[in-house]
C-alpha cells in the first residue's frame, strides 16, 4: 500500500482509493481508525500550515491501518481462538482442562 500510494502520489484520487483498501485490508477495526487517524493528521496540517501533499496525508493513515491491521488479525484474532479451543476441549473433557498459555 506503501509503494503503491508512493507511486501514484501525483494522481489526485490517490488519498481515497488508498484510504478505502487500507480500511478493507483492517476491517472492521480499522475502518474507524484509519478515519480518526486522516482526520486528526489532516487538522494537524492545516494548525501548522503545512501544505497539503497527498502522500504525506496518506502516511498517518498507512501508520494506523498497519498497526490497528496487525494487532486484529496477529494478536488479537489468534488469542480469541485460542481461548475458544481451551474452552471447548475443557467442556468436552468434563472441564477438568489446564490452560497453558504461552510464554513470552
């Protein structure tokens, strides 16, 4: 999305197509934070006066989605069906199953 938003950063549509495939590539968490992060980024330019360059704009965005994208599907997704596996194997078994988590 990175090289992609780089190389295209002169045509003027850039900013949305790379906005809605970065909220695709992190949803459903990242839709909102992505459009917090290009909000708050986009307010931030203007009180400092800094001109408006459409990759620069994107870069927030690219930051947000990346890091809300990882922790939803390698961490956060992972976790839930780890604890899901435990309960069911603990159900079938009678509840009598340890929880071993692991260590870091």
């Amino acid at each position: 999305m990175l090289i992609f938003s780089f190389v295209q950063r002169e045509v003027h549509d850039m900013p949305i197509a790379a906005f809605w495939l970065m909220a695709l590539l992190s949803f459903p968490s990242g839709l909102f934070i992505i459009a917090f992060a290009g909000y708050a980024s986009s307010e931030m330019f203007h009180l400092l006066g800094i001109r408006y360059e459409p990759f620069a704009a994107f870069l927030p965005m690219w930051f947000a989605g990346v890091a809300v994208g990882y922790w939803q599907w390698f961490v956060a997704i992972p976790w839930v069906a780890r604890r899901v596996a435990v309960k069911r194997s603990s159900r079938l078994r009678g509840g009598n199953a340890v929880i071993h988590e692991r260590q870091r």
